[in-house]
C-alpha cells in the first residue's frame, strides 16, 4: 500500500503542483488584463453629457474607420501612427459638408478635462494645439480652455510636467488675462477709483458671469475677496457713474494649485509660473515698522493708554504690522499675531 502511494505523489503530484501554478499565472493573467483595460479606456468613459459644461456634445453622431470617434481608446491615441492618421483625417474633415469631427474631438478632450483628473487629456490635447492644421480650432473654443485653468490650474502643471509639453500652457498664460482679468492700467485709463490692501488678480462679475463651469464661479465666490470699483462718468460708462464688483484671485489660484502637485510639480511651478499671470498682478506697496526703544523693548497694550493691560513685550528691532496709524496710539500686530497698541513714539518706518 505504501508502494502504491509513494508512487501516486510521485506520479500525480507534480501535475496537481502544475495545474495549480497554471491557476496562479491566469490570476496574474486575468490581473494583468484589468489593467489593460482600465488603462485602455475608451474616451467617453466617465463623461456625462449631461453634466458637460459645453453644449452640443453628441455621442453616436461622428466615425472614424467604421468606429464611433467617441468608442477610440486613449492608448490607441498615444501612438504616435495612429494618432498621426487621426489628425489628418480631422484635418481634412468639411464645414461646408457639415462635417464637425475634428471640433467633436477638441470638445470631448475639453470636457474629460472638466470631468475628470485623466492627465492623458492634457497629453492629447496638447498635441492638438501643436498640429499646425488642428490648433486654431483649439483657439475658437479659448472661453471654455481658460475656464479650465481657472478650474483646474495644477492639472495644467502636473501635465507639462508628466509629457513635458509647454506650449498649451504657455499660450493660456499669454492669453488668458486679456479675456478675463483687469490690470492697473485699465483703472487708470478709466478713472476708477478702488482700493486695494494686498497683491491683487482681479476679474470682474461679469467675466465670472460668462462661465459655464457652475463650480468655478462657486470656488472663486467663496475663496475669493470681493472689491468694489467705483467708475467715474466717461464714453465708456456712458457718462454715468457705475460700480463694477471684482474678485481677487491671486490667493485663489495660488492656494489650488500648490495644495494639488507633488514636490516635483510644484517646483516647475515655483521657478516658472509663481504667481500666474505676473504683468496682470496689482502689487501693493506695503509700510514696513519695527520698534525702537532705549530700554530694549516696549509693551504691546490692550487700550490707547500706559495704564492698560499688557498683552506682550515687543523687543527693539523687531518687525511689526501697522493697522491704523491715526492719533497717537498705533493699532499693531506683532509676529505672534497679537493685536494691540503702542504709543508711536516707539515706532518708526523701516
């Protein structure tokens, strides 16, 4: 009997061990294919026309080589080739014949973009505004680009840096203040009267108003400061006095694009683009103070007098924030972020 089994695990064993490894490998196999299919997605996977945020997006309507333009993988797109005889197929495609795809395709892109964080967009459409037949196209739907950047302006970071492509960025940051934002010298020319107390980007209600993107206007609405300008009567108003309500994104878009790259991104970003849009930027010229005293220091207090609480010691030399400089008594923050006052005799400009 001990013969009989010596010879079945001899025998049989080494298949069982087989079949089981086989089982291993079409697990890795079957593993191995879901990637390929996640990664080989189709292009309208995960868009909802319905939630588009520009109009005429139409599924079902346009073909290339027998297939819907809108069932192509994107991989099939990053091959060179492939993607080579998809360009000059929509390069060749007729207005007069009503033949749209190639503004189908730059729609689509837009709106994966919008919907979705698929860096791979940015690579296509990329390649898109670099295609001397294709990038004008690109360029009549420039409202819905800029939105995008306002939306998502470290997804454009994030894809110069992933495909090393610059030139889409680059031609929004040339372009995109001229659509939407107000620079110091339009309030000059126009008589404007405004005041502003940090570095400022500003765009106007109205700019903001033309958007599609519902959730742009709500993320500049609620991390955006709002500032009044107050337009004195001239041809452009018409001769009649109006206030115009603007909104600072400078804090905005420097907050959402450092809080979404990695240290890589972020230091493309840091040495090439720190702040967006630098000649639109209102600088305000900030007062520096610090204190001088002979006895080494001075007490930041409660109220305007020597008789009030003391809520810090503040040594000479140090810098200090002038709230309100008016009367006798100085309103200060220190470093520590107290407020209070010192008598201005211990205060001077730097």
């Amino acid at each position: 009997m001990k013969k009989y089994i010596k010879f079945f695990l001899l025998f049989f064993l080494p298949l069982i061990v087989g079949c089981k490894d086989k089982n291993n490998t079409n697990i890795e196999k079957n593993k191995e294919m879901e990637k390929i299919v996640h990664i080989d997605d189709k292009l309208k996977d995960g868009v909802n026309i319905s939630k588009s945020f520009i109009d005429g997006l139409d599924f079902n309507k346009y073909k290339y080589n027998g297939e819907y333009i809108e069932q192509i993988s994107i991989s099939s797109l990053e091959d060179k080739t492939f993607r080579e005889d998809f360009f000059k197929y929509l390069s060749n495609r007729n207005f007069d014949k009503n033949q749209y795809e190639q503004i189908f395709f730059i729609k689509l892109l837009l709106v994966r973009i919008q919907q979705l964080d698929d860096i791979r967009s940015y690579n296509l459409l990329s390649q898109v505004y670099n295609n001397e037949n294709l990038g004008y196209y690109l360029e009549n739907y420039e409202l819905y680009l800029f939105q995008l950047f306002l939306y998502k302006p470290y997804f454009f970071i994030k894809g110069e840096y992933k495909y090393k492509q610059d030139q889409l960025t680059e031609y929004i940051i040339q372009s995109l203040p001229s659509a939407f934002l107000t620079n110091e010298k339009y309030f000059k020319d126009n008589i404007v009267e405004i005041q502003i107390n940090e570095d400022a980007l500003l765009i106007s209600e109205n700019s903001i108003d033309r958007f599609t993107i519902e959730q742009l206007k709500k993320q500049i609405e609620q991390k955006s400061s709002k500032i009044e300008a107050f337009f004195s009567p001239s041809y452009d108003t018409e001769w009649k006095s109006k206030t115009v309500v603007y909104y600072n994104l400078y804090n905005y878009m420097n907050e959402i694009t450092i809080t979404n790259l990695d240290k890589n991104e972020l230091l493309l970003y840091n040495v090439k683009y720190k702040p967006f849009f630098k000649s639109y930027i209102i600088k305000v010229e900030k007062e520096y103070w610090k204190i001088q005293d002979p006895d080494g220091y001075t007490n930041l207090r409660k109220d305007k007098n020597i008789s009030s609480e003391i809520l810090q010691k503040v040594k000479s030399g140090e810098h200090i924030e002038v709230l309100d400089n008016t009367g006798d008594w100085f309103l200060v923050k220190t470093n520590e972020g107290k407020e209070g006052y010192i008598h201005k005799s211990r205060i001077k400009s730097k």
